[in-house]
C-alpha cells in the first residue's frame, strides 16, 4: 500500500519511504498547508507507517494500520477540542505528561495536533518542554494552515512538510471521476479556484451542489427579468425568521459575486452563476449584488423580514 492514498506530493512520499525503510523516524513532523491538502492523510499514513508491523509500511493490512484507519489505535492520540477557539494549554500538558507513559501496543506512541496554528503562545511553549528532550519512543504530528504562527523554537525542532498543489490533469482526473454529472466547465473552475488541493475544489463543487429552491427561483425571475415571478418568490420569505432570511441573503449575495466574476472573464463553479452572467450585464448584477448585500446589512440590523423582502421585490424590479 505505501503512501499511495496521498495524492501527488511525490517528494515527500519519496522521502519518508526512504527514512522509514531505513529506520529513521523524527520525534518531530510538521505537516503545513491550506485546508483540503491532504495534510490530515498524510498524518494518518505516516502514523500507520511509523506504527506498522509490515513489511512494506504502511501495509495497510497489519492490525495497526488498521486500527489507524479506523482511528482506535490507543498509541494514536489526538490533541485537540474542536468547540474551542484555541487549543487548551491544558491539554496540551496532560499529552506532555502522558507521554512519558510507556506505548500500550506499540514501539512508539504517537501525539496528532491538528491545529498547531491554534495553540496559542502559552501551549507551544508547554509543548515546547517535551519537545526540547522528549522519549525516545515519542513522535508528535502538527498540522497547521501557517507555519508562521508557530515559534522559531518549535519549527526548528521539527521536520517539516510542505503539502503540494496536484498537477492540473490529475485532480481534474480525481474530481471528473467523483462528479461525475458535473459540466467540464465546473470541475476546470473547481480545480483552479481551489489552488490545486483537492480538498478545496470538492468543497466548492459541494457547496455549488447544495442549490436553495429559493436561489434557482431568484436566477430564474432575475435572468427572465420578471416582476411575477420575483413577488411570488419574496412575498412567502416575509414570514421568515430574521437569522435564516440573513443566511438565504448570504447565498444570494455569494452567488451575485460569483456572477460577476463570471462576467468579467474569470471562471466560476457556480452553474447559476454562470447563466447569470449569460442573462445580464455586469452593471445589471453589480447593481442586484449591492441591493442584495444592503438587504442583509437591514436584516442584520433587526429590520423585519416583511420590510426587507418588500424592500428587495421594489428594487430588484
């Protein structure tokens, strides 16, 4: 199995395969880049790696690589609390005591930070303790989308890697295959929006997938540039809850942006976006993105639902 469920990042797959076959295993990693790298895969093949039993590591078949996949390995622990803004200094000195308990199952035991850019001054200098002179079966993994956050101190102990964009033809390979009642058009604004990570361009394939009836039904009024169809799709939103009367403006503001990006040339996931663009001129959908986005402002201003969307059907005509 080795690396190959990372895609791309040839350079780094290469090198850990060379130092892990040669036993070389730094009590250290840091694995840097944007969200939807990969960085969170690599982690998990380099535990199992670090972790395997098999030959050829990481396997995949032995049962840590398993129990890695599975996330129950007890020698795989992950470091983190998601409802909080920063990661909680104590936490992170419960793992610089824990590690000087001995592995449960394997020759080493393994600490996974995924957000070391969240740690903040007073948890990376309790990391920094253990890092300094940490045991010998001791390995932590630090994910983060900015290494600049990090201090001196604790980057110069680590070994660093730097996730990749993928070639062009191979995530639109990878994203063609996945969508695949997607238009070539969205899958070539996917890939190059996201900045070649594949985590970024599915988002924004999920994200243009995930259409309001609300929205199809404004793009719908807006290209025909019928007063009808716009009174029958505000007057229902006058009942709306303020906060989902924000979100559903949000939408509309994004989707308008979208357009005009698309009418200027550049391109856009967005199927609605697009036809927009088709239907109107740029000053047309500048003109609806500033309407749109001063709806929201009233709306989060505790202006009524029923005023707002009364506001928005005059405006937009």
């Amino acid at each position: 199995m080795g690396f190959e469920r990372l895609l791309g990042n040839e350079h780094i797959k290469a090198n850990l395969e060379m130092s892990l076959e040669k036993g070389h295993i730094s009590h250290f990693y840091l694995i840097s880049g944007p969200e939807g790298s990969g960085k969170h895969t690599l982690a998990d093949l380099l535990a199992a790696a670090i972790l395997c039993q098999g030959a050829h590591k990481p396997c995949g078949s032995c049962t840590p690589c398993r129990k890695v996949r599975e996330k129950v390995h007890p020698d795989y622990i992950t470091i983190d609390d998601p409802e909080k803004k920063t990661v909680p200094v104590d936490l992170i000195r419960e793992a610089r005591a824990d590690i000087y308990i001995q592995p449960n199952e394997s020759e080493h035991k393994i600490y996974l930070f995924p957000r070391a850019q969240d740690m903040g001054l007073p948890g990376q200098n309790a990391l920094l303790k253990v890092l300094e002179e940490p045991p010998s079966y001791g390995v932590f993994i630090l994910l983060t989308t900015n290494a600049d956050a990090l201090l001196p101190t604790v980057r110069s102990r680590c070994t660093e890697l730097r996730m990749q964009p993928l070639p062009g033809n191979l995530l639109r390979g990878v994203l063609e295959q996945e969508y695949t009642g997607v238009s070539a058009e969205a899958i070539s604004a996917a890939a190059e929006r996201g900045g070649g990570f594949l985590g970024q361009a599915k988002r924004l394939l999920d994200e243009d997938g995930q259409v309001r009836q609300e929205t199809a039904r404004l793009v719908d009024a807006l290209c025909k540039k019928d007063a009808l169809l716009l009174m029958q799709l505000l007057v229902p939103l006058e009942k709306s809850k303020r906060d989902a009367l924000a979100e559903l403006l949000q939408d509309w503001q994004m989707l308008l942006e979208n357009a005009l990006t698309a009418s200027c040339g550049m391109r856009t996931v967005s199927d609605q976006a697009r036809r927009l663009a088709a239907a109107l001129d740029s000053r047309t959908l500048h003109r609806q993105y500033t309407l749109v986005r001063k709806a929201r402002e009233y709306t989060l201003g505790n202006v009524s639902p029923a005023a707002v969307c009364g506001y928005l059907e005059w405006a937009l005509r």
